[in-house]
C-alpha cells in the first residue's frame, strides 16, 4: 500500500510540474465528418445477404449443425 500511494504521488507532483507543457497548438482544428459521404461509402461495401436455415421437418431436433453434417450424422 505505501508503495503505490508514494508512486501515485510522484506520478500526482509530475502531472503538476508538467502541466504547463502539455497543451492544444491553436492550429489543431476539429475534423468534421460529412454524414452523408460517409454513409456512401460505408454502403459501396460489398454486403452479401444473410441466407436462412432450411425449415426443419417436422419431428426432427436442432443439434446446431448444417444439415449436410446432420444427414451424416444419422
């Protein structure tokens, strides 16, 4: 305990002696980010579409597995 107590004080008394030097440079300008160009191009992604499971006969029981491994499997 009195090891990190006297580190988070030497941390604590450099952020103080250092405060003067860390800053903002004026010239530093928040980026704006155009809504819509970056939905374009978010949209140009190839998406491929999700394909669902063929419906399960009925009687049959969901083990997790495609039905090419299920048929194998029995």
């Amino acid at each position: 305990m009195h090891k990190s107590f006297t580190d988070l004080d030497i941390i604590t008394k450099n952020m103080i002696s250092q405060k003067s030097e860390i800053f903002i440079h004026p010239s530093f300008k928040p980026l704006t980010l155009n809504v819509k160009k970056a939905l374009d191009i978010v949209n140009k992604f190839e998406m491929t579409p999700t394909v669902a499971p063929p419906p399960m006969a009925p009687g049959s029981v969901a083990t997790g597995l495609p039905a090419s491994l299920q048929q194998r499997s029995n």
